[in-house]
C-alpha cells in the first residue's frame, strides 16, 4: 500500500491523464501491457535504455515495448532513414517498394526455416494466416497448441487462456465453435501431445503444432533442451506442420531466431516485434516455399488460394524500418550484446534473492529474463537444464507480481508485469548496475 501511495504521488500526472481518458477511452487504457499499473504512465520521452514521464520522472525502461526494440527506444539511425523514406513516398502505396523485396531477403538469408515471407499486420494477424495456410495446405483441421503460449487474441489462439491463479477466462465472447478444432497441451509433455495427434488422426486430423520455442509466454513456463526437436518428430510422424511463433525470439534470441538456436527448422514461423524495429506494423508469416506459394492468388493463377489480407499491410514505412533494424541488429551483435546484460542482470538479481531471501528465481535466456515467485522454472549455466522447484508461499498472493511492477516503477525501472525483463543493446553495465540498485531498494 506504502509503495502504491508513493508510486500514486510521483505520477500524478500520469493519475490526472488517466482520468481524463476514462472519459472517450474504455477503462482509460488502450495498450495491454499498461493494464499492470495502477493507472498507465503517460510517457512523454523515450530514447535508447530510458524513458521519462509527463511528471518528468526518468525510468530504466526494461519493458521495450513489450520486446521490439532490440536496439533500445528510437534508435537514433533507423529513425533518421525512416524520416527520408518518409519524405520521399510517405508511409503506404498498396503496391510494391524495394524495401519489401530487401527486407524479405534479409529475413529469408538469416533463418533456417524461412524460403519466402509475407507481411501481416500483426502478430495476432500473421498467427491466423499461417494456421489456415496449414490447414490449407495439409487439408486438416485441427491445431495443437502448447498451453499457456501466447499467440495474440484471434478467437482461436485464446483457448484455454486463463487469468493467473484465478481459474478465470481471459476473454469472453468467442463462440464454442471458434475454439472447436484448438487443442492444448502442457510443454514438454510429449505422451500427451502424441495421444492427441492419435486421437485426431481418426476425426480430421492435426494441421499444425504452434509453439513458443523458447516455451509458452516467452519463456515464463520453460521447455526442455529437446522439446523443440520432439515436436519436430512428432509433427513428421504425423504429417502436421511444424509452426514457431518467433514474434519475440525472432532477432532477439540472434539473427536465426530460436530455429537457428535450436537447430530445429519448423515449417512455418510467425515473426512480429523486432521484424519492424518497433515501428508498426510488425507482423509476417515465414516459411517453406511450397507451403508459401499456397498464398499467391491474382492475374494468371488458377490454383486454390489461402487467402490473407490487410489495408496496411508490407507498407514501404515497416518494410523499411525493418530493414533498416535488422541490418543494425545484424551489424551491432545487438542479440548477443542484449543477452550479455541479460545475463549479468539476472546474476545480480540471483545475488540479491540470495542475500535477501526472496521467494523468487530469477533466470533468463539471453535478453528475456523472468523474475518469478511461482511455478516450475529449468534452468541450466545457458538457462534450460537443471530442474528447479520453487517453493512458493508467495503463491496465495494473485497479484503480487503486478504489485511489485508498481514498485519497480515508483524506483525508476519499467518492466513487464513485475515479472519479465527485455534488456537491449543500450543496456551498458552501468545502466543494469544502476538497476540491479534500484531493485534491491
Ligand atoms: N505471439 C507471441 C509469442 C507474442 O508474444 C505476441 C505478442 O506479444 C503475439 C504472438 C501477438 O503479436 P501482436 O501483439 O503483434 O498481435
């Protein structure tokens, strides 16, 4: 209550805005990630590791819009290309500018499992096109998911999605029959995942498995070393596509994604957030040619299409950015450079749990790292070994981690629902041990 008072004190600007756009604004809050605070922050400046506040309050910004920004908030380059492209043919045609062509070929170059690339307008758009491109192309219906993933609010993809520790759905509204063909299944139980692909075998069969390579939510429930490799069997076995959701390991965890990490190739992968360099619209489907080609329609073909689409969408403004972030990325070794601060934050945050004796793990893999007081976390020297339970008195406690968000922040450090970190190439040692400070405060 003491820090949500002073939290509530240091922002009341932020508090009055707020009030403000519960007027025109349902609740007062559009994006979903500003949910976890008391009320948002209006942010005023953001640039590189830092953001300030509309009562000038200055944060570590450890949120990174919720991952896109792998070079840290408006990186100074890429904005300035992004202004001249700008000038010279605005932000949309509805035709075809080089920079699709470039960025398409960038992606392709960089993963494994990424022969073509179709623009979306979305993470959430580009997961619906890549499950009917599978359905389309296997002619099966039915999708396995991996519980607890995230892969955006399609009334498909919400299935099973459930508030923490309240047994509560998060969504309403999704007719029985939208989710009718979506099947869930616990990470690395992979007796279950092969009961299920049996069981389907007799009633229309499995079209595609869709994960989280990293596991489900970015990693908050962690996968085994081989599970990726597993799935990949699995799908072979049973004639199923193989789909990565890479929207948040795509650059972050390396140019090859965690395909390239894992050494698993799907046949299908979902890029998103740092495919546009945290300019809109970040949204892409990838994978192998043959299945691609099941989405080419127009002058001259008579083959059956899939069908995506989208005003907005491989507009020159995201194919640009995207482009232009991914090349820097690639130039900087901003994953590998993001993963080491990763590393080193998560040490000290090991350091201070220890000291303090926190009911928390902390443990990360390269620039993703989780802050967690529940659950079953694997963990290993690279993070995905070694088994830990966590004993969890903190359990009880339902909203404890959006709490302790609000306190981070009212100590200057932004993150992620109190529990999940994003670190970017700004993240020099002395921001993360200016931060480490702030989180033992
Ligand atoms: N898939 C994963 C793994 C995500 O983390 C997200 C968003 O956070 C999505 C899909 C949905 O992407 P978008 O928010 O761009 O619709």
């Amino acid at each position: 209550e003491q820090v949500l008072n002073y939290f509530e004190q240091r922002c009341q600007t932020s508090k009055r805005m707020a009030e403000q756009a519960k007027h025109v604004i349902p609740g007062g809050v559009q994006h979903n990630l500003a949910f976890n605070y008391p009320f948002p922050l209006a942010v005023t400046q953001v640039s590189g590791a830092h953001m300030t506040d509309a009562d000038g309050n200055r944060y570590i910004d450890f949120l990174q819009a919720g991952g896109p920004t792998l070079l840290g908030s408006n990186y100074p380059d890429v904005r300035a290309k992004v202004h001249a492209l700008l000038e010279e043919c605005g932000p949309v045609t509805g035709l075809l500018h080089e920079y699709e062509i470039k960025l398409a070929e960038l992606v392709c170059d960089a993963m494994p499992g990424v022969d073509m690339l179709r623009m979306m307008g979305s993470g959430t758009e580009a997961v619906m096109g890549a499950i009917r491109l599978a359905r389309a192309y296997t002619g099966k219906k039915r999708v396995i998911k991996i519980g607890g993933g995230y892969h955006g609010w399609s009334d498909q993809m919400v299935y099973g999605m459930r508030l923490p520790n309240t047994g509560r759905m998060e969504a309403i509204g999704i007719p029985r029959g939208a989710t009718a063909t979506t099947q869930e299944s616990l990470p690395n139980d992979l007796a279950a995942i092969r009961r299920k692909l049996q069981w389907n075998r007799l009633r229309g069969g499995t079209a595609a498995i869709i994960v989280e390579p990293f596991g489900p939510e970015s990693g908050t429930r962690p996968v085994t070393k081989d599970f990726n490799a597993q799935l990949r069997r699995l799908c072979d076995e049973f004639d199923a596509l193989l789909i990565f959701d890479e929207v948040v390991t795509g650059f972050r965890a390396g140019m090859g994604g965690a395909q390239a990490y894992f050494g698993v190739t799907p046949d299908l992968t979902i890029l998103g957030k740092c495919l546009t360099g945290g300019y809109p619209m970040a949204g892409a489907i990838g994978g192998k040619r043959e299945i691609m080609m099941m989405l080419v329609g127009g002058i001259g073909t008579t083959a059956k299409r899939a069908f995506v689409g989208g005003t907005l969408t491989a507009n020159p403004l995201s194919c640009a950015a995207g482009y232009f972030a991914l090349q820097e990325i690639q130039r900087t070794d901003a994953a590998a450079k993001a993963g080491r601060a990763g590393d080193r934050l998560r040490q000290g945050l090991e350091q201070i749990i220890e000291r303090l004796g926190l009911p928390y793990v902390a443990y990360n893999m390269g620039s993703i790292v989780h802050l967690q007081t529940s659950g079953v976390m694997l963990l290993d020297t690279s993070n995905l070994l070694k088994l830990v339970r966590l004993k969890n008195e903190a359990r009880q406690r339902k909203h404890m981690m959006e709490e302790m968000g609000a306190a981070y922040a009212a100590h200057g450090l932004i993150t992620l629902a109190g529990s999940r970190i994003y670190t970017s190439l700004a993240d020099t040692d002395a921001v993360i041990d200016d931060a480490l400070n702030r989180f033992e405060d």
